[in-house]
C-alpha cells in the first residue's frame, strides 16, 4: 500500500494511489473478495479525483450501442459524434443533476439510431408479416419517445435554472474581512469543507451565526 509520512513519524496511505492499484487488482480477479470491493467503493466516494471510475456506467452503455452498429472509421466518428455532443451540451461544466440528463439523452438517441437501423434492415422493401412490422414499428415510436422526453427533461431542468434567483453570501472571516460569492441556483461551490446553500438574504459568519444580508 503507497504511503507518506505524517508529522507523527507515522505513514498514511495515498488515496488516489490506493485506488488505482486496488482497482487493478480487481480487475484482474474472477472473485474479488467483498471487504477489498467495499475498501474501493468507500475509497473513490473519499477520492474526489476518482469520481470517473464510478460515474462512467453510461459511457460503457453507449460504447456497447455503437460496437452493435458501426465498424471501423464509421465507429469512430460515432464516437466522436457523441464526445462533441456531449461538449456542445455543455456536460464537463454542467451541474450533477444536468450530467444525469445529458447522460440519458446521449444514450437515447444512440438507442434510437440502432432502432432507426434495425427497422431499415428489417422492414423496409422486406417480405415480413403484419405482426413483425407491428414489432418493430412500435419499438422504434417507443426510442423515439425516449428521445424526445429525455430532450425535454433536460430543457425544463436549465429552463427551472434560469429562473432561479442569483444568490448571494456573504461569509464574515477573522478581523471583520467579508467574502461574497455569487451564483445561480445551479452553481454549487465549496468554501473550504462547507458547502453553503443559502437564500440570497442570508449572510453566514465564521463563528456559525447567521444573520441577514441587507440588500
């Protein structure tokens, strides 16, 4: 296990050190024991840094969807096609709750392509039965659905976020210096090792009292 030494004399393991080498072992085991798989669960919800290894569940769904329906250079530009969609959504930069959204509607739409290509190979100018047509006309109107929810999902969500009201906090620090911090209702900043969700009339000072913001 990576450690450093402590102003004890004593040695304190790297976190994101640990992670990474008790994530490779892992990987190479068939039956990793349960005390090992929640030692790495409880270290990459500590490890800010190794977030991706735990919120990549969605990339691994679109990859499997695009190696199903594409090959070679066409694969490759699919996946390029979803990176600069998910830029031009503004994923890195976006909110938890907005990253979600953006998640599903990547994923919805490659769903929908495989749909839109499965009913072109199968339906289209081919000899099928009422019943197969039936099949994958409702299949492809359901992803198409999905689609279009998932779309409109995330528009109220930043429609909801506009609206919100800027706030503002103004955190009182040692020998009466004031910090104010502005932001919309989306933002979510970390002032040390508090994170402060106030209404915009409120003020926070060190000591924890808490009085109004005169505007």
């Amino acid at each position: 296990m990576p450690a450093d030494d402590n102003s004890s004399g004593g040695t304190v393991a790297i976190p994101s050190k640990e992670v990474v080498q008790l994530y490779r072992k892992l990987g190479k085991q068939k039956n990793p024991s349960e005390a090992e798989v929640d030692r790495l669960r409880s270290l990459v919800v500590a490890t800010r840094t190794a977030w991706p290894l735990a919120t990549r569940t969605m990339a691994s769904i679109r990859q499997t969807i695009v190696e199903k329906v594409s090959h070679g250079p066409a694969r490759a530009g699919l996946l390029a096609e979803v990176d600069i969609q998910a830029r031009q959504l503004g994923y890195d930069s976006a909110p938890p709750l907005e990253r979600l959204l953006i998640d599903q509607l990547l994923t919805a739409r490659l769903r929908l392509l495989y749909a839109e290509l499965q009913y072109s190979h199968r339906v289209v100018n081919q000899p099928i039965t009422f019943r197969e047509g039936e099949y994958w006309d409702n299949l492809l109107s359901s992803t198409q659905a999905r689609f279009l929810r998932a779309i409109e999902a995330l528009a109220r969500v930043r429609r909801l976020a506009r609206n919100t009201p800027a706030l503002q906090i103004n955190i009182a620090r040692d020998g009466g210096q004031q910090v104010n911090v502005q932001g919309d209702g989306n933002e979510q900043e970390n002032f040390g090792a508090d994170n402060y969700r106030l209404r915009p009339e409120l003020s926070v000072a060190d000591n924890g009292r808490t009085t109004k913001n005169p505007r």
